[in-house]
C-alpha cells in the first residue's frame, strides 16, 4: 500500500498542482459465491481482497469537481450542480455519479464545495474484480467526510450502488459496493440483498492451509454490455410469470413445479438463480462449520451452473476452472459478472506453483493470451489512509 498511497500523491499534485488533503482506499472483491442473485433480492457471499484503488482528495472553494487517474492523461471537469445521468462519460462517471448520487440519497449538497480527486489502483481492470466499485467507495469514504455528511455505511453503499446503475448505466446489484464498503479483514461477508443486512464469515484459510489463487483470464468485460443486462431481463422475466417479487422467493421445488410455465431459457436462467441462492446458504453453513471441502464442492457446483444454465462463461473460465479441478484444488469457479474476467480456485496453498504451472500450460496450448494469477488475502474495506 504505501507505494500506491506514493503514486495516488504525487499524481494528485502532478494533476491539480498542489497536495491533496487526505488519501482514502478502498478494496476490489472476489465473490466466493453467490453469482447474479444480488439484483434477485438473494444472497451473496463476496470478499474484500488486497487489492486497492486510493481516492487522493481535496475540496475546492468553488462548485467544480476535477477527477484524474493514473490510468489515463487527461482531467475531467465538470460543475457540481451540472453532475446529472449522461453527463460525463468513460470512467470518470463513475466518481462524478458518486457525488450526484449522495445528493439523490438525501444529503443536502448545497452550499458544499467542489473537489479534486486523483485515483490509484492496483485492481486489474475488466477482471471482474469489481474496480469500478473501489472507485466508488474510495470517494464515497472520501466525501462522506470532507463534506460532514455523518452517513453510515449501509447509506453509502446505497449511494454507490445508485452511482452505477443510474448515472454510469451498468443494471448491477448491491454486490460490489457491499463487499467494497463493509468487508472486514480474514472474512468473507454473507450479504442478504434484500434488506442489506449482512454478517462476517470468518474463511479459517490459514487454519485449513488453503489460500485463493486468482485466475485473470484477461478477456476484459463490461456490466454496461448487453449480456448482462439481458440476464437481469430473464430473471425478472422468470419472477413475473412465477408470479413473484423477485426469485428469491422461489424454492427448488417450486420452479421445478412450475417448469412448463417457462420457455427452455428463462427456465435455465432461474434455475440458476434459485440454485445458487441454496448454494450461498449452504456455503455459509459449510465455512462455519469448518467444512471447506463442502463449500469447494458448492463452488465447482456454481460454475456449472453459470457455465450451463446461466451461460455467463467463457471457453478460457472453463478452462481455468477445468485445470484447477484437474490438479487437486478444493473447489473453482468464475467469479464476477460473467463474459470474461476471471476464476478462482479454492487451493492448497502448497499447491499454487503446480497449479500455475499447469494453468499457463494449458492456456499456451489452447493458444489463448497467458493469464496473470495471484493469491488474494480477505481484507478490510473502505477507510482513511493519511
């Protein structure tokens, strides 16, 4: 962290021409389990990894807000007051949202300064690992104090979470901003995304001599893109013609009850959704149990079903996951939203040279691009750094 704390500093003063005020992170995530049934009203089960994006912020003494990455030259301007949905584009929205979204949450943005913010991360982009949303709670974090808002972290995710359906357009759940705002260090953290409640599932992977080995497939994806918006379309699809709020309230035995109500893809598309649900329970009981190699078990069992009846994978996830199987692990799935990005394995840890080993094999044989691997440790979320 400090030499990304170092980089999100200087780049501040490279960009604004003087220091920032303070330095906030905030962490990506890996979703254990739990995939496309946050916007289902279900259950959850993601992480905070140690991976950060660092928000270096300082207010203005006028209504400007000028945000600037370390990713990409350039600063975006824009006035607070003009911050509306389709006002700015690329990945500045997603800070910009933030601050438009605290006003549309409640808090009352007039007479508050402008601000200028510079960001730096060292979360891979596209690997579904949920930069945008570190983007987001870093500077939620960030405002949330420098303006005195006193807004609690439930309320914060909120206002992330609004950032990035309505103002960026990306239809995600609750997911991200969650994990990114709530997780707590060696833990996991079981989100009811219904109500917001959540509680820490402490993963014991030292205890057991297991550790998460991160498996970016580097086929870059985008939740604005249309395939996962179609999935949202299916599911709510599925919950009217079950006549249901959301598929959350639908048990296994009930959409198999029903299954001739439903064409052969919206069938699939909530069977999926209604499995999962049952998988993330069952996870959690696992974990607390001290049972890791059930939860791996219900891991592998996700990836079918994402690969199957959700179609979310892709011939690279597959292969990460088939890979991993193949040489021993726990348990393996891909992780984020789906149409790229990255899988996991639940491994051994003495294991992780073999297993990259093999994976970078296979991939150079099938002659897809090499995949970067690294093992992610269960971290705090969002706070103050400096």
């Amino acid at each position: 962290m400090t030499d990304l704390l170092a980089e999100a500093q200087d780049g501040f003063e490279a960009a604004f021409g003087y220091p920032p005020a303070g330095l906030w992170s905030a962490p990506g995530r890996v979703n254990l389990i739990g995939e496309h049934t946050d916007y289902n009203e279900g259950f959850v089960l993601p992480f905070a990894i140690d991976q950060r994006t660092v928000a270096a912020l300082a207010p203005r003494t006028d209504r400007l807000i000028r945000v600037s990455s370390g990713l990409e030259d350039g600063i975006t301007v824009t006035a607070l007051a003009d911050a509306a949905p389709g006002a700015v584009r690329g990945w500045a929205a997603y800070p910009v949202g933030v601050a438009w979204s605290l006003g549309q949450g409640g808090a009352d943005l007039a007479g508050l300064p402008g601000f200028d913010a510079h960001f730096a991360s060292d979360i891979p982009l596209g690997a579904g690992l949920s930069s945008s949303a570190a983007i987001e709670s870093a500077l939620a974090v960030a405002l949330n104090e420098t303006w005195g808002l006193g807004l609690d972290r439930k309320r914060l995710v909120q206002a992330a979470h609004l950032a990035e359906n309505d103002f960026v357009g990306a239809p995600t759940g609750i997911l991200d901003q969650s994990a990114s705002l709530l997780s707590q260090e060696g833990a996991a953290l079981f989100i009811d995304c219904r109500n917001g409640s959540s509680f820490p599932v402490d993963l014991r992977l030292d205890e057991f001599g297991l550790a998460i080995l991160v498996i970016d497939t580097k086929v870059k994806h985008e939740h604005v893109s249309g395939g996962y918006a179609a999935r949202r379309a299916a599911s709510e699809k599925a919950a009217r013609e079950l006549g249901v709020r959301a598929l959350r309230d639908v048990t296994i035995p009930q959409l198999l009850a029903a299954r001739g109500r439903l064409d052969s893809e919206t069938y699939r598309r909530a069977r999926h959704v209604v499995t999962e649900d049952q998988r993330v329970l069952d996870t959690v009981e696992a974990l607390c149990a001290g049972d890791p190699a059930t939860a791996g078990d219900l891991m592998s069992a996700s990836h079918r079903s994402m690969r199957d009846d959700f179609e979310i994978s892709t011939q690279e996830l597959d292969l990460a996951v088939e890979i991993s199987l193949d040489c021993g692990v726990a348990g393996a799935r891909m992780t984020g939203g789906g149409f790229g990005g990255s899988a996991i394995a639940l491994t051994p840890a003495s294991m992780i040279p073999q297993l990259r080993l093999a994976i970078n094999s296979a991939f150079s044989q099938h002659g897809y691009t090499m995949p970067e691997t690294f093992v992610v440790h269960p971290s705090q979320g969002a706070r103050r750094d400096k």
